[in-house]
C-alpha cells in the first residue's frame, strides 16, 4: 500500500506539469489500475478447480443464500408441526411454496427466485416426478438484471441435466434429479420463473455485497468458454493427484489401542494430496476404529473416522470425486489443500482390539501464507440410537469465528425397509434469526430425488451415493426397490457452493423418517478456518466404537 502512495505522489507532480487531456488519460489509467476485480464465467470457472485457492477465505466476502419450496409453514422451531412438516412441494397454489405468480403475455409464470442485487447461482436441483419420462412441457426461464427477455428458457429439466446448453459434469443428471453447478453471474438480479406449477426446486447462489464488479453472464459470453468449459469438466472428471512437493510416507503396523505420529517438513507448506490404506477391510468396523489426526502449528484440527473422513463410511465404498476418491484396491486419497506455517504432523489411531497394518502417503509442496490463508479442519459426529419420533433437528455441527465450510459425508444405519431420509437441512450463518439454507430433503441435500425409490450407487464430482443397500462398486447386490434398510453412505463437497461465515455457522438436519424406529447417525465434516475458530464437535472414542452390526439390520 505504501508502494502506491509514493507511487501516487510522484504521479501526481508529473501530472501538474502536462497538459489537461493527459492528466485525465493517467486519471483514467489510475482508476484501472485500482478497480475492483471482474467476476466473471471465466473466473468461477476457473475458481471451481483451484484447489489451493480454496483454502483461503473469498477475495469477495459472499454469502451462501438458497430459494427453494421449503414448506412456508415452517416458521418457528417451537411450533413442531410446522417446523417439520413434510410437504415441501406445490401439489396446488394454495401450497403457494414459491414467491408468486406474474403474468407476462398474457401467461402465468411462477417466480421461484427473486434475488435483488449482485450474484451468481452455482448450484440447481429438481427432480423428475416420473423416472420415465422427463419431457415435460414446463419451461423454465431466467431473467437476469431485470431483462424483460430470459437469458436462458427452455425444457425445465433438460436445461439442467447435461441434454441442454451446459454439459456434463456441469449439468447432469443423478438418480431422478436434475442438477446443475455450472455459474451463471449477475450484476444486478435474478428471477426464475416455470411457465406451470413448480414441483420440488432448489436454487442455491452467492450473494455479493452491493458495488461487486459483476459480467452478467450471457450466451455469447459461454459461448465464448466454450473451451475453457471443456478444459474444466475434464478436470473434474479426472482429477490428478499432485506429486509436486515432498513425498512422506508411512508403512506401519498400529497395534491394537495404540497410535503412530509422521511429522511433516518444517516451514511454510501445505498437504497437497494424502493417500490412506489398511491392509484388511474384511472387518468393516476398521472404517470407525482407525482415526485420522492432524496437528498444523501446534494444533490439533482433524479428528475424524477414517471411513467418514474419506467418504466412503462403515465399509470400503468404491467412488470417484472431485476432492476424494476410494479405489476398489482399498485406497483412499484426499485432495484438499491443508496448509500450515511452521510445522504439521499426522497421527493414524487404532481403537479397535486387533492390529493394523497401513500405508499412509502425504505429498507436501510450496504453499504461500497470506492473510486470507485458512487451516483446514475435519471432525466427527455420530449417534446411535437415534429416535425418529418425536421429529427432530439433528446438529451436524457449530462453528465460532471465521471460515468457510466445505463438505460432509453422511452415514445413516437405517433398521426398517422404509424410507429414512424426508428431513430438511437448515443452516444459519452468522446469527441469523432464520436459516438461509433451508432445504426439502436429506436427498435432496446430497443431490438425488426420491430416496425411497432410488437405492442406488451414483458419484459426481461434488456428490456421491458411494453405498446404498442395494448397490456398490464392489457388490453388485439388488433388492426390491423401496428397501432402504441397512447402511447408506452420503457425500456432499462444496467448490463454488463453499459456505463462508465471519462469526458462527450452525447446520442442522431433520431426522425424519417414515417410520418410529431408532436408527444410526455418523457425519464426518470439513471445513477451512482461521486459527480462531471453534467447533461443537469433540473427540468421542466411545461414540465411534458404538456402531450397529450390519447382520442385524439386514
């Protein structure tokens, strides 16, 4: 900033001594110089795939917001019956869970959006109503800056499944939903309107404060992304492990209750890439008994279920994502950047009776510490038994401070055939009096549709169903449709969708199942943070241990 002011200074005796047209050219040059950066198609886009970007809090301090057809009724905690009802689609307009209805042409269409100032939608879910058939007559249509013309109309569905303008894995289609990551930015509003009645929807975008320097986005404007479009789905899709930097490795055998420590290199660094394996996964309760710790500059910030850190849950869950993948040879690799200052170590514990053999793999390479740098953190929750009635709102997790939250991975041991998964997500951020993410479905959250109906194995990029009880990568097992008992494996990581909050962040999940039973719950979470933040979720041996016998609920 000094540097600028001298500069300034010295521009400023030039200027006193040239002509007038000349100082408003400098004047002109300043003010570009000076100018807040463009969000543009081309920077999200690029945004998406930084992984080492992602670990520092936003250069633009956004907000996560959601409009979605969350039931209206739901309005206050302490009333229960509309806190949890369960209708959360518009059967009718009386349902009226949507914003309004507009006329335009003499046509009725029902604004499901209306957000007024800068953003940019990076993430849509809607599901089929019929698996089979997916060419519905409604359209749906975007408006943005107050454009009398939608920038984007068309089928309601197949412009967001990968058949219309945005591609696979943008746009795509899992288990009976469409569901879209592909930015579209805004500099002034959006409205999206269906040309009939709106089923179930969610429109999840950034909110930037106001004088945010914004390129709307526009047709020609993908158009001209078109290549950067395809380079960054490649990405995805394929994602590399970084073998820059040092590779540290650890080939061990942990006896039963016991625990081995790899310190990593001194100085400024991140983990770039970390690879997990245990020789044996046979006993499916090694994915809870085996803890992953990381220490960065003296602190403790991972404590999780190896099974929950990766993703993959209570057994070895073959699947592909941007941030995690598990091979079917029993590797598990994670790819969030984990930066520190000064030192960092990364402690394997094994809680269970018998020993374990592992192979840990972590590649550390250059990593420049500023000001927006973020520690990253995971942790741990689980519960069993967890009772379905009386309904209720199941904390994942609190945070204190300032960060941004990035994914989670969920495990539900579900002890009856019907469908356990109805429950709303509901997060507030930074104190809100009401939860600006408020969701209309546990599934719906991970980013399928119809729970009950699609037990099936799907992996995307930024969501997975590694295990359901009818199908994983490894057994190839079927069951009648609508059997959901047994254990199912959830996975959500967040790019452009991340969450920053500057002083709390509370996430809460319904537990709302068809039936009064008493199931399981396990979550492992993820999230970056400055050295300040604090956590609700503690080490619990005990909890991690008190896992239901897969033969007793199958």
């Amino acid at each position: 900033m000094l540097e600028f002011v001298k500069s300034t200074r010295d521009m400023i005796k030039i200027i006193k001594d040239i002509p007038l047209i000349s100082f408003v050219v400098l004047t002109i040059l300043v003010s570009c110089n000076t100018s807040k950066e463009v969000i543009t198609t081309e920077t999200l886009l690029r945004e998406m795939v930084d992984r080492a970007e992602q670990s520092r809090y936003p250069k633009v301090d956004f907000r996560l917001k959601q409009a979605s057809s969350y039931n209206r009724a739901s309005v206050d905690s302490l009333d229960t019956d509309g806190w949890f009802i369960n209708h959360d689609f518009n059967s009718n307009d009386k349902d009226h869970n949507f914003i309004r209805i507009e006329e335009n042409n003499q046509e009725k269409e029902w604004v499901l959006m209306d957000h007024k100032g800068p953003g940019a939608i990076v993430r849509t879910w809607m599901p089929f109503m019929n698996p089979n058939k997916t060419d519905t007559d409604i359209q749906i249509k975007i408006y943005l800056d107050g454009s009398e013309e939608p920038v984007l109309e068309g089928n309601m569905l197949q412009l967001l499944n990968g058949e219309g303008l945005f591609p696979f894995p943008f746009a795509h289609k899992s288990l009976r939903s469409a569901v879209s990551f592909f930015p579209i930015a805004y500099a002034k509003s959006c409205k999206i309107t269906t040309t009939d009645r709106p089923f179930f929807y969610q429109f999840t975008y950034r909110e930037y404060p106001e004088g945010t320097n914004i390129k709307t986005f526009s047709k020609e404007d993908f158009d001209n992304n078109k290549t950067l479009t395809t380079q960054v789905g490649e990405k995805l899709l394929n994602p590399v492990n970084s073998i820059e930097g040092q590779s540290v490795n650890l080939n061990v055998k942990i006896p039963a209750s016991g625990e081995k420590t790899i310190e990593l290199p001194n100085g400024t660094a991140a983990i770039n890439m970390f690879t997990l394996k245990v020789n044996d996964y046979a006993n499916n309760d090694v994915m809870r008994s085996t803890i992953v710790k990381m220490s960065f500059d003296g602190k403790e910030k991972v404590w999780c279920p190896i099974g929950d850190f990766f993703g993959t849950g209570v057994s070895l869950n073959p699947y592909q994502g941007w941030h995690n993948t598990v091979s079917e040879d029993g590797t598990m690799t994670t790819r969030w950047v984990m930066p520190y200052q000064k030192s960092a170590s990364i402690s394997i514990e094994n809680l269970s009776e018998a020993t374990i053999d592992i192979e840990l793999n972590a590649v550390v390479g250059d990593y420049k510490w500023d000001e927006r740098s973020m520690y990253f953190n995971a942790a741990w929750r689980g519960q069993y038994p967890v009772a379905t009635r009386p309904y209720s709102d199941w904390n994942f997790i609190s945070l204190k401070g300032r960060g941004v939250y990035i994914g989670d991975a969920l495990t539900v041991m579900n002890p009856v055939e019907k469908w356990w998964g109805e429950g709303d997500e509901k997060i507030w951020i930074d104190g809100e009096d009401f939860p600006s993410i408020f969701g209309t479905g546990t599934e719906d959250y991970y980013g399928y549709s119809w729970g009950g109906r699609s037990t099936d194995f799907y992996e995307h990029p930024f969501h997975a169903q590694p295990r359901s009880n009818v199908y994983n990568k490894l057994n190839r097992k079927v069951t009648s449709e609508k059997n959901t008992k047994g254990f199912s494996t959830e996975v959500r990581t967040r790019a452009l969708d991340g969450m920053p909050f500057s002083s709390s962040f509370h996430f809460d999940m319904e537990v709302w199942s068809w039936t009064d039973c008493e199931m399981g719950y396990g979550v492992g979470l993820m999230w970056y943070g400055f050295e300040n933040v604090t956590s609700n979720r503690k080490p619990n041996k005990k909890e991690v241990l008190n896992i239901p016998k897969i033969d007793a609920l199958q």
